[in-house]
C-alpha cells in the first residue's frame, strides 16, 4: 500500500501551549501541571487572571493571590515554560453595577487601575501580557473606542515598566461569529479600524476553526503579529476533537504561509487523558510542524482523503 504524506512546518520560537485559569492552578497542586508541559514538549501557557477573582472588592486586591500567581510565574520560567498572562475583565466583580450606562465611565477607570496594578505585580515574571476586550464593547461605537482608550493607556503604562514585555489586545470568539451584513459594516466602522491600527505588539484572537475564515478577511491589511491564542473543545464530540486540533493547527499555518506573523497556538487539550487529539496535539509540539501521513491510525478519513488528492 502506498503511504501520502505531508509536513506543514512552523517558524522557530512558535509558541504552543495550553490555557488555564490562574485561580485553577493555585487551587490545586500546580507542579504536577508543569510536568505534563514539559513531558510533552509544550513551551507555553497562558494563564488567565480574572479580575472578579482579584478584586473582589473595590480598591481591595487579593495581595495573597497576586504574590501565589508571581510565586506560579517564576515556576514556570524556572521549568522553560513560556508564560503568557491574559488579563481579563470581562469575568466583573460583584461590586460592579454594570445595569446603568451612564457609569460606564467609572467602569472604565475601574477596569484600567485593575490592569494596572496587575501589570505592576506581573512584569518581571512574564514577556507577553493580553488583555482581553469584553464581546459586549465590539458593537457599540462608544464602548469599543472606550475599550481601545484603556488599553491604549494599559499599554502605555506597561511600556513605561518594561519596553521588553509584547503587549496586544485579545479579541473574543463571538465576534467572529457574527454573520451577514453586520459584522460587514462593523469591519468598515472608524472605532475597528481605531482597534487594528493601534499600537500593539501582536492581535490576539481567541476563535475556533469555524472562525478562521472570517478573520482573514476581516485582518487582511494587518500584519502585526498575530497570536491565536485558544480553542474551546467543550462542545465538540468526541469523535471529532482530533479532526478540530489538526484543522486549526493547519488552518495557522495557511495564515502563516499567506504572510501572517502568527506567534503561537494555545489549545485546550486535556493533559489528563490519553487521547487522539492529546497525541496529535503533542507530536505537532515536539516537532514544531504538523506530519500527516495516511499511516497514522488517528488521522480522520477526511484528511486522508486530502493527502491522496
């Protein structure tokens, strides 16, 4: 029998890890985490610092938690993990009173002393810091140049601690699914143009396969750094998790070969099972490059199929 194969190879220092909350790691023991990076060749993580879970209350930070996520970091620099911190606001505390618009602006000011700080605490432990922007903002002119404001200011100050840490926003799933003509004329608004054009050291997308198409389109002038940062497996089948890993590592690289300056792939694999797409998804890491081949017994028929023709 005749064997097809194919390697779709990555640029050296491509980043491939998992996602996790960084409450979920301190809540439990941590170290056996950092094994399973390592065991499988992944050499990144990105590590997701709620705000509810920071400042529960206003102007009152968890110290205890901020110094647990430093004491987190430097473990996993020590172990030759790149740590890739993901502040995210859009998870509100309680105290927040988000009903009314007309605080929308104090809102704003809370968000940003949340970045801030956090940013003051995380610097020196990590060399690329996200900060997501909330689905709710990308439809609303004034929440989304308000949103593109504060993370203007966010990056500033960050560039001010260290002109070495890569600073981008991080843009959520659900805006890519948008279909017909609204997310055709959100792409022509000033406020998206405002966004993409802004100063930033890589564009984070947080999207699933399904979504690839439509930020090509939607992104094809922009050629900062791009970095896909996560998938959500949760609501795949089964049987079809293996299909989705290999569809959207090789999907990455079509942007890749289009001239996109992807920066990495962050997949939410679970380290704790032995699976198809766990294999796959380690043998992509180790070798830097997705290797099909018709002879391997957990390749879908749909890709061999592709290999042959």
């Amino acid at each position: 029998m005749r064997t097809y194969s194919a390697s779709y190879n990555f640029p050296p220092g491509f980043l491939w890890g998992t996602s996790k909350t960084a409450r979920s790691l301190l809540d439990k023991e941590n170290y056996f985490y950092l094994y399973q990076l390592n065991d499988n060749a992944i050499n990144s993580a990105a590590i997701i610092l709620n705000w509810a879970d920071y400042e529960p209350l206003k102007n009152n930070y968890e110290e205890s938690l901020i110094e647990s996520t430093r004491n987190l970091l430097s473990r996993f620099h020590s172990s030759n993990i790149e740590p890739f911190v993901i502040l995210d606001s859009g998870e509100i505390p309680q105290w927040q009173n988000l009903e009314r618009t007309n605080k929308y602006e104090i809102f704003l000011d809370a968000k940003y002393n949340f970045l801030i700080h956090l940013a003051e605490s995380i610097v020196p432990y990590t060399n690329i810091i996200g900060i997501k922007f909330p689905y709710k903002s990308f439809f609303s002119g004034k929440l989304l140049n308000s949103e593109t404001e504060t993370f203007q200011n966010a990056r500033k100050y960050i560039q001010s601690l260290s002109s070495q840490v890569k600073t981008g926003p991080i843009i959520p799933t659900e805006v890519f699914r948008e279909k017909g003509e609204r997310f055709s004329l959100f792409q022509k608004r000033a406020d998206f143009n405002a966004l993409i054009n802004s100063e930033m050291d890589f564009l984070g997308i947080d999207a699933d396969t399904s979504a690839i198409d439509t930020i090509t389109k939607a992104f094809h002038k922009n050629r900062c750094a791009l970095l896909i940062w996560s998938d959500n497996l949760s609501s795949v089948s089964p049987e079809m998790k293996n299909d989705e890993v290999i569809n959207k590592v090789y999907n990455i690289w079509r942007c890749y070969q289009q001239g996109w300056k992807i920066t990495g792939y962050f997949s939410e694999i679970n380290l704790d099972s032995e699976s198809p797409e766990k294999a796959a998804f380690t043998n992509i890491c180790r070798n830097n490059s997705l290797e099909l081949s018709t002879e391997n017994e957990y390749l879908p028929e749909k890709w061999i199929r592709f290999l042959k023709d």
